[in-house]
C-alpha cells in the first residue's frame, strides 16, 4: 500500500491524495474510509469531505466502481492487479482531531482521509509527502526525506503529523522504567509560538511523566511526541494517540496567564496518561478498532473518567500543583457536576454507551451525565475507597497497574466485571453498592463524595464546590490523605 500526499489548493484547504494498491488477486475488491476516529466516540463520516474520487488501473485507464454505502466503495477488478484510487480530501477544520492545511503547514489525521481494503488492513503502508524544501515533519512515525512507513493501517490512522518550515522542536529524556535505569526521548512540537519559559515546561512535565511511570512501571515507547497546535483564537483541545498526542490551544497571547498555563498543564497529563488508559488498556468492546461503525461501550468512566482524574492527580503528586491548584481544578469539575440535572437522569454508564448518540454536544437539557466528570468523580472514590479499606495498601495505582500488566501486556481487553473484581481485590470490600449507585445509578454522588473526602480528612462543600482539608483530622484520616496524595503502586502478586 502507497501513498503520495500533495498540497492541492491552500486558499480553499484542498489536499490531493494518490494510493497505489497492488497484488489485487480478486474480482471485486472494497474500499473503506473510517466512519469515526479513536479518541472521540462519534460517527463523523469523513467520507463527506472527499472530491474527485476517481480509480485507474496501472495504464491509466478507469475502473469500474461504485459507492455502496456512504464510505464503502466497490471496485470490479477482473483481471486487474494494480489500481491507483485517486481523491481530493477537504483539510479545513483546526483541531486536535481533524486535518487542516494553509499557506503556512500542513496538519493530518490519516485516519480522517486515508483508506483501506477491506481484508487487507494489517499490510505495510508507505507515504511519500510533496513538500516544499524547508519542511519539517513531526510525527510518532520515523520519518525518513518527507516519507513515513507503517506496519499495517490502524499504526497509519493512529500516526498524526504537522509539517512545516516554523515547526519548533525540544526534546528531553524522562525515566521509562521505576529504576530509573533506562530512558525514553519525549519531543516538544510546536506550531505556533511556543511557551517562553521551556526549561520550566520540560522540568515540570518530565516530573509528572516520572510519577506516570512510576503507576505502570514502565513507559512503553522509546519516544513520545507532544504535537501541539498554539491558536490565536480561546480553544482547548487533545487526543491521544499510539506514542504520541495532539493539543490545541488558544489564544497565544495567555501563555503568560497561570490558569492558562495550568490548563495547559493538565490536558498534556491527562493526555499522556492514555499512552496506557486506552492506548494500550482498552475494553473488549473496541479490541480491534471498527473504522465502519460505532464502537459501543459502557466502560467510558474507566478510559476518560480515570484518565481526567490521574491527569490532575500526576500533577498534585509530582509537585507540579500545589494543593490550592488541585483543588481549583477539582471545583471545576464538581461545579460541572453540580450544575448538571442529567446527573437524576442517566448514568455515567449509559452516557458513556450514547456518546455515539449526543455525547460531544449539549443535546437535550438534563439528559446525560459526562464520562469524563462523572467517571472523575467515580475514580476519585474509588480511590480513596480501596486505600482506606486496604489500610493504605493499596490503590487505584495498583487496579491500573494490573490492568496494564495482566491485560495489555497479555493481548486482553478488560469487561466491567473486571475492573469490578480489580477494585474488590484491592480493597476487600464489595463494590456491587458503588456500582449500583455511581456507575448505573442516578443522582447519588453527593452521598459517597462526602463520606469519600471525609475518608481523607476533608470536607467538600456543594454551594462551591470546593475541597477542603479539615482542620482537625484523624491519625487515620491522615495516613490516607497522604497515601492517596503521595501514593505510589503495590501489587498483589
């Protein structure tokens, strides 16, 4: 499988795409482009940003074709053993999940616009770029003179790059195992102006990295690239990705604002914390990935609540926050929480199984709950559940840690009843009540948010929302403030 990319028409954001496919030994071959991107739980139909979809055989001469549902094609290949299919894809949406192109860099998601046949998905994929001379490109893939090769087509869609001659790029090493004997290389990508103060950015993000890897025991990947997108325009936005991850924000002028500069800090934790919670930890219901249709699964609560939680919770352990920092950002969740009737009206569960249905827009006043506020808040219990119960043991560290090593590590995807018996495990306490209440229930997070913050000494308060330490705590209390702000990962073995 071979492409070669090319920039068509910057003024109207039109990129040209030209894709070799050979050894076709069949009569009929299909052709697919994803429906939806990993990332964002939603049918987007990239389909409709496709133009002069057009296919020839290696002489030039077209094919026969037709489009058999909205982003499946047809191709009859009788005697046929090479095609190119050749399209224009519509680059204009600047996002952390779309594809954009301008006078000044090209920026792609392939799995918006690149495509695949249907039984043929795990076969190499190279892609050649036609840029000008002085473009750089980042990307988790090797890039070799403007070309990348991936092993098969979910590395290819799941390999997003900038390309571009105002690319900055910063690199630093950050410990990939909790000996600190070995290292992997994590890159700085900016398009855009980068934040003035580097050495404070790097400083601060190879220490939440460290305290990640200290969770999992490891960082799977030699390098790990952070692409971020500097907007002039109010914007907030990430996906993650295999090794790498795509940030958005806006506008430049605020780098020098600490809450801006904060929020850049968490959506970048919260990001690289699914290098493991979804990237490699992932329910069976999306082991493999289905490009063609929705991915149904209930377990939204683990793979973004968890993560918007240890995102905040990296940066309070790490140093990198303060307590009052924390806390800010945690008002702000629980105002979201508070200020939302859908919490009496659907569970996190069931939001997270219509995040295909409505789950990226407000929809129908008081109708649904977020996966990742409610499934923040759920973790946080859960949390400070099984280290109370364990005797500061263990916590959520040690159910993620066994998740990511007898799951990921073993070619498993994980069911509710797993992380079920995971949280049982850890604690000794039956869970079958925080499930019936918080994962399936409606309006009862009030109740297990009080007695969960009293666990650790602190009061949250609901006219604000805010947490609190209280001023006089418990040797008890105690001991499980510290073990949950300064936890570190036991297993069973």
């Amino acid at each position: 499988m071979h492409y070669n990319i090319s920039i068509l028409d910057t003024s109207n954001h039109f990129i040209k795409l030209a894709w070799t496919i050979e050894n076709i030994h069949q009569d009929l071959l299909h052709i697919q482009i994803p429906a939806w991107r990993p990332g964002r739980y939603e049918l987007q139909n990239f389909a409709k940003n496709v133009r002069n979809f057009n296919i020839c055989d290696d002489q030039g001469n077209n094919v026969l074709f037709r489009k058999v549902v909205k982003d499946r094609w047809e191709v009859e290949t009788h005697n046929i053993h090479k095609l190119v299919v050749i399209y224009e894809y519509y680059a204009n949406q600047l996002d952390a999940g779309a594809s954009f192109v301008s006078e000044e860099f090209l920026y792609i998601n392939p799995v918006n616009c690149f495509m695949y046949v249907e039984g043929r998905e795990d076969e190499e994929y190279t892609v050649d770029f036609n840029l000008p001379d002085d473009y750089m490109i980042a990307c988790q893939l090797p890039v070799s003179r403007n070309s990348i090769k991936a092993k098969n087509f979910d590395l290819l869609a799941d390999s997003p790059l900038i390309a571009s001659n105002t690319l900055q790029h910063y690199t630093f090493k950050a410990a990939s195992n909790i000996q600190g004997s070995a290292s992997s290389i994590i890159h700085f990508w900016f398009q855009g102006m980068p934040y003035h103060d580097m050495p404070k950015m790097i400083e601060e993000t190879k220490k939440y990295c460290n305290e990640q890897v200290a969770v999992f025991g490891d960082l799977p990947c030699k390098e790990y690239h952070f692409l971020y997108h500097v907007l002039s325009t109010s914007f907030r936005h990430g996906v993650e990705h295999l090794d790498s991850t795509v940030i958005a924000m806006g506008p430049a002028e605020d780098w020098n604002n600490s809450e801006f500069y904060d929020s850049f800090m968490a959506i970048s934790s919260h990001e690289l914390f699914h290098l493991w919670n979804i990237k490699r930890i992932r329910p069976t219901d999306m082991l493999p990935y289905d490009f063609t249709k929705e991915n149904y699964s209930t377990l939204g609560y683990v793979y973004e609540g968890i993560t918007t939680y240890y995102g905040d919770v990296m940066l309070l352990r790490s140093g990198v926050w303060s307590w009052e920092q924390y806390t800010d950002s945690f008002k702000g969740d629980m105002q979201k929480h508070l200020s939302n009737p859908g919490r009496f009206n659907y569970s996190v569960a069931e939001s997270s199984f219509d995040t295909w249905l409505d789950g990226y827009v407000p929809g129908v006043l008081g109708r649904k709950v977020s996966i990742y506020t409610e499934g923040m808040l759920a973790a946080f219990i859960a949390d400070v559940l099984i280290i109370h119960h364990s005797n500061g043991q263990y916590s959520l560290d040690s159910v993620m840690f066994d998740l990511y090593h007898n799951f990921y590590k073993h070619d498993k995807g994980y069911s509710e009843a797993d992380y079920k018996l995971l949280l049982e495990k850890y604690s000794s306490l039956n869970f079958d009540a925080y499930f019936a209440d918080l994962i399936w229930g409606r309006g009862k997070y009030e109740n297990w948010l009080v007695k969960a913050a009293n666990l650790i000494g602190c009061t949250i308060h609901f006219e604000s929302g805010e947490l609190t330490k209280n001023e006089s705590i418990t040797e008890q209390q105690r001991t499980n403030f510290n073990k949950w702000a300064q936890s570190k990962v036991v297993v069973q073995q």
